[in-house]
C-alpha cells in the first residue's frame, strides 16, 4: 500500500504530460494548485468516512488507459435509449465508431475541445472552473490540470434540443490498472433547453480509476434535465464532481441512479447566482458486498428568491458502506430562499455502515428550509399487507426494497432511461442473497 | 346450510404490549353467513380482524381459533391469506413505488399456485383486473399508480374489494370498509361485495354504523364493547343500537 504522498507522486506524473490544448489556461492553473494539494486522508473532513484505499493499493495512475474496445459488446451496452445523439467514450477517449452526433456537432451544439473555433475557445476558457474552484478538491485539480480532450455542448439562444444528448463513459480494462480521465462543459445560453444523459458504464472487470468533471452553467431562463446512471462494475473506482452555476430564471434538474464500486465519490455543487432559479437533485444510491459509494452535495444559495429540492435515497445492504453528506447554505442576501434536502435510506444488514449528515446553514431571516435524513428496515406494517394477500416474507421484502428504490426510478423523465435502469437494477439485485426473488416479478 | 363451521373463535383472549384488548371473544361463522361485529371506537374491532389475519403485534393469550376444521394460529399470515382468508384494512398502507398492478399480480399467483390452480398470464390477468376496476368504478390507471399511493380514502377502500374480488376468498373480513366513504362510494363497494355472496362464503363485516348494513343485509349482529361480545341478534339489533346508541349496551 502506498501513503497518500507517493499517490500525489504518480499522479503528479500525469500532469507533466504536454497538452495539444495550448490555447487553453486552465490546466496550468490547476498543475500550480494540484502542486500546493495534500491527497484527503481519514483526517480531511470531507473524506473522513472515504478512505482512498483503492487507490493507495493500486497503479492506477502509473498510466492512462487504451481506449481499445470490443465494438459489439460496447454497443449493446450503450445502444439501448433510441433515438438520441451520442458520444461513447471509451476510458475517457471519444470512440467515433460508437457515437452518433454529427447533427449536433454540424450545429455546432456539440465540440471536442480540439475542434473548438475561436469563439468556443473563449467561451471554454471563459466558463471551464469557473463552477468549481478546483482548488477545493484535489481530484478535481488532477482532472484540469490533465486536460487533452473535452466537450463542449453549448445551446444557442433560444436553442431547444429535440433528441436527448447521451454521453456514455465506458470503462475496460483485463490487465494493468490505468486511469481514465473525461470532462464536459454544458453551456446553455439564455433561453435554451436541453435533455443530457450520462451513461458511466463498464465492460466486465474493470481496474480503471475513473476521474469526471461535468460543469454546467445556465444563462437565464435556460432548463436543463439531466439524468446520470453510473452503473460500472463493482471492480471500478470513480471519483466524479458535477458542477453548476444557475443565472436568472433557469432551471437544473437532476435525477442519478448510482451503484456502489470498489471506490465512488460524487461531488455535486450548485451555485444560485440569479433570482428565481429552480433545482431540483433526486437520487438513489445502491451498494452491496464491500462496495462503497459516497455522495457529498453542496447547494450554495447565494441570492434571493431561488428554491431548491433534494430528495436522496440510499440503499445499503451486506457489508458495504455509504455516505451522504448534504448540505444547504443560505447566504446573507439569498432572503425568500425555499430549500428542502432528504435523505431516506434502507439499511438492510448489520454488517452494512450508512453515515448520513444533512447540514443546513442559514444566514438569512426570511426563508422556507428543511432537511432531513432517516434510517430505517423494511416496515412491519408494509410486509404484513403483502403477507395478509398470500405474499411469502421473502417476496414482500424484496418487492419492498424494489418499490423503495423504484420510487426515485420512476420519476426520471424519459421511459428508455427507466427501462435501461429497470433492467440493471435487476441485474444488481440478483446476486443480494435475500433479494433473488426480485427480478423475477418485473 | 352446511354443518361445519367456516370459522370457530371460541374465549379468545389477545393482547398488545401485555394489554388485554380482547376479552374472550367466542364466534362461529358457518359457510354463506353474513356477521356484523359492531362497536364503539376502541372496543377491539381492529384487533379481532388483525389477530384473525396473523398480525404479530398481537399476542394470543388463550382460547382457539379453528378455520375451516384447522388451527388457525399454526398457519403464517400468507398461508392464511391462501387458504382463504382476506381482511380489508380499515387504514390500507402505501407502498410507493410497487405499482398496484404488480403488487395484485404478486398476489394472485401466490394465492392461485396455492389452490392448485394456473397462473394468470400477464394479458389475462390485466384484462381480469380492468373488469373489476370498472365494476368498482375505478379507473384503469389507477392499476399502474403505487399501491395506495396518494389515493383517496374511498379510492383505498375499493382498491381492498378490487383485491378480494380478486383473491375470491372463502372469509372475508371487512374492518370499516364504509368509514370515509360517501354515499355513492359506499353503494359501490357495497355492491362489490355482494357480488362475491353465496353459498360458501362467509362473511364478517366490521362497521361503527349501521348504515352499511342497509346494503351488506347481515344474518347476525353481535356487538362489541371492551373485547367483549355483549349482544348478539338479528339484523334488527343494528337498527335499535342506531337509534338508541352504544351507551344502551354498556
Ligand atoms: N398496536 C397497538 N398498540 C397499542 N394499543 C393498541 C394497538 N392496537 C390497538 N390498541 C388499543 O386497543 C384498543 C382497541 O383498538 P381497536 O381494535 O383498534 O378498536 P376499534 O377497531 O374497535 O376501534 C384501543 O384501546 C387501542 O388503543
Ligand atoms: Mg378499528
């Protein structure tokens, strides 16, 4: 096992790399501050419940990885939301074989970063780590400072994307553990509506760590709805930061469905920068055998009259371990704020940790807040109504656990990302011992 | 009328968190009869019905209980749902994200499996179940909802006749299926559960007013006051416990 400093060590080889990108100032400001970074250990509050474990006994950073693929096994996997456009990208590498965007990218809706003109250029250098400081977190500086490729989606004016956008990170890798880094900027100008999805997936075993950073920035009256499904291989390890920044009058909504892995982080940070902006975070988290998953939200309301509403459920069974930790932070002048934050969660065995913390911090005196968190087993008053209609015990506790956990499913907005969840989620539950008659009753 | 009782309470005595709530309670209920159990708030009603379907909160102190010739208190409360016993909630639970559909289908397979019977295939017991929801004058949409998920009190009560319709048990046991109900729900439900009369079946039907009885005809009434049966007549005992209130009995 390596110490935290040998960690920074390998990972501060990736930075020295040369970018093609010489037009683009942020990776030289995130290498200065990577430079001045520790690596978070069990004494760094945010990641006091999130050892780096999986790191610290790897060498995932000694190399980047292949962007080599088994082309029909990874179609199947990234094939099944129909009409959308598409970018695969394969341990962070766009895979042009696998992707479908060429409306888009004629429109000039969606760009690599290599591709970018002038005006893309200004705006990538305008708007990227601008949501984020990344000297707040260490991945996140390892991340720009690292930078080769990206994507840019940007709404025009008024812009309203007909087809969801579906942007798929598929990790593999049979020998070395490798790194793989991506990172997308969404921009929507005033006005502008999009539809994203976010598809982190794996093909089999993956020793891969992977490292994303999505940032998002509204204009005015712009909406996004965003849907995240990270459902990779237990093997993976993933620390992933999403960034928000909402002007006057817009609208984020995001709805995640996150399976635990050998190491997954999830940052999620959204600044209200305009009045009358609207969030909404729905999202469930599952993690069984040793996996662990850790989500740390942050809801910065720094002006008046913007809600908010995050509902997180959590379902944490064998001995796997979670972390929620959300906070809202109502500054001084964010008066007429209404936020609401929970976190509901099923703690299914004994050997299973959950170490929940819901923060609100308020400097204002005239808003609507509330959070939240809970722990609970399945209801008795629940099994019995299953039992008292001819339901075996086993059934009605898997078919609660289902419904619990289908409830924040069913609200994703698009019926193909629901079936594709549906049919994962099953997949999940079958190996959970006391859950194997689930997937049989869809 | 056939000689052997459907089923047979005989002193039975029950309690929750070492309080007695049922004070030897004795009750015999033959094939195609009809019993009102009527009662003040609070006099055991619910308990009778839970301890009947085998909720474990309740502890059985003593006496018996026979369903059908068997001990009852041998069976698990899914056994006794398939051998025939249904009772409808007087407060159902919501089970978000179970759709209602799902959770019927669920339910009927365990209970025809049971019986010997073939399952239902997916189109049959869909078109099975709209059948049922336009009898009970309830929307075919209301099948893909969360079971019991924002409905509305009445829309609860008839989602538990839309499941014994269903299920076609043998006893059925109805805890205040009219409490909340307006007038025309009420004929509804109540027209619901004729439907399943007959011959075999016997019925139980818990209520605090007589009103329902007006529709639900009883062969017997019995009341209940502290755990107790304390009378027990014709339907005619109902309309005088209506006009004279509980106080007469107590
Ligand atoms: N789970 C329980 N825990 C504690 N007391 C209970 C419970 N269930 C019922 N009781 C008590 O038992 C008595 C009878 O209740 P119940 O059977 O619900 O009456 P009814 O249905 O006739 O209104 C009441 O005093 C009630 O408070
Ligand atoms: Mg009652």
């Amino acid at each position: 096992m390596m110490t935290p400093n040998e960690l920074k060590q390998q990972a501060q080889q990736r930075l020295q790399q040369q970018t093609s990108l010489e037009w683009l100032s942020l990776p030289a400001k995130a290498q200065a501050t990577f430079a001045e970074l520790d690596m978070p250990t069990r004494k760094t509050e945010a990641w006091k419940y999130t050892p780096l474990t999986a790191l610290l006994n790897n060498t995932y950073l000694e190399q980047t990885a292949e962007g080599a693929v088994d082309e029909s096994a990874a179609a199947d996997r990234v094939g099944q939301l129909g009409d959308v456009s598409r970018l695969v990208f394969v341990n962070g590498r766009l895979h042009p074989n696998l992707s479908s965007y060429s409306d888009l990218e004629n429109q000039g809706v969606i760009t690599l970063f290599s591709n970018a003109n002038d005006a893309q250029r200004e705006l990538i250098n305008a708007e990227l780590g601008t949501a984020f400081e990344p000297q707040q977190h260490v991945f996140a500086a390892l991340n720009y400072g690292s930078i080769d490729e990206g994507v840019l989606i940007q709404a025009p004016t008024d812009f309203k994307v007909q087809q969801p956008i579906q942007l798929v990170y598929l990790s593999t890798s049979e020998g070395q553990s490798a790194l793989a880094q991506s990172r997308v900027l969404v921009y929507g100008a005033a006005g502008s509506s999009l539809e994203l999805i976010e598809q982190y997936d794996s093909l089999g075993d993956t020793n891969v760590f992977h490292n994303h950073m999505t940032e998002i920035s509204l204009q005015a009256n712009a909406r996004l709805t965003h849907m995240r499904l990270q459902m990779e291989h237990e093997s993976l390890s993933h620390v992933n930061g999403l960034h928000v920044k909402l002007a006057d009058g817009s609208h984020y909504e995001q709805h995640a469905l996150a399976f635990g892995s050998a190491l997954k982080r999830n940052d999620i940070n959204v600044n209200f920068n305009g009045s009358n902006a609207y969030c909404r975070l729905n999202g469930v988290f599952l993690s069984k055998h040793k996996q662990h998953i850790d989500n740390h939200l942050n809801l910065e309301h720094g002006v008046p009259h913007c809600n908010s509403d995050t509902v997180y459920k959590g379902f944490i069974t064998d001995s796997s371990r979670a972390v929620f930790n959300g906070r809202i932070h109502i500054h001084k002048h964010a008066q007429k704020t209404e936020a609401h934050l929970n976190n509901k969660n099923l703690l299914l065995s004994k050997q299973a940790e959950l170490d929940t913390k819901p923060e609100l911090e308020i400097y204002a005196d005239d808003v609507k807040c509330s959070h939240g968190a809970s722990i609970g087993k399945l209801d008795d008053k629940s099994l019995f109504y299953f039992q008292s209609r001819g339901i075996d015990r086993a059934t009605a506790e898997a078919m609660l656990c289902l419904g619990f956990v289908n409830e924040m499913v069913e609200q994703f907005p698009n019926e193909a990302v629901i079936d594709l969840a549906r049919q994962r989620l099953a997949e999940f539950f079958n190996d959970v011992d006391k859950l194997n008659h689930l997937w049989t009753l869809e | 009328m056939s000689k052997t009782p459907l089923l047979e309470v005989k002193d039975l005595v029950a309690a929750v968190d070492g309080k007695t709530i049922l004070n030897g309670i004795s009750l015999t209920v033959y094939p195609g009869e009809v019993h009102a159990i009527m009662g003040p708030n609070g006099s055991g009603k619910s308990t009778l019905s839970n301890v009947l379907a085998g909720r474990e909160d309740y502890e059985v102190v003593s006496g018996s209980v026979t369903f059908k010739g068997n001990n009852l208190f041998e069976l698990e409360p899914e056994e006794r749902a398939r051998e025939g016993i249904f009772l409808a909630f007087q407060y159902p639970v919501e089970i978000p994200g179970v759709s209602n559909m799902q959770f019927l289908k669920a339910s009927v397979d365990a209970v025809r499996k049971h019986r010997g019977l073939e399952e239902l295939d997916a189109p049959t017991f869909m078109k099975l179940a709209r059948e049922h929801c336009k009898e009970l004058k309830l929307k075919p949409e209301f099948l893909k909802r969360g079971v019991n998920e924002g409905f509305s009190g009445g829309e609860k009560k008839r989602n538990e006749i839309l499941q014994m319709a269903l299920l076609e048990p043998s006893l059925a046991l109805l805890d205040e299926t009219d409490s909340g109900l307006d007038i025309d729900a009420l004929q509804v439900a109540a027209e619901g559960v004729n439907a399943l009369r007959n011959e075999e079946r016997g019925l139980i039907v818990v209520t605090h007013y007589q009103r329902l009885l007006n529709y639900i005809v009883p062969d017997y009434v019995h009341v209940l006051a502290d755990g107790k049966i304390v009378k027990s007549g014709g339907r005619e005992l109902a309309l005088e416990l209506e006009e004279k209130g509980y106080s007469w009995i107590q």
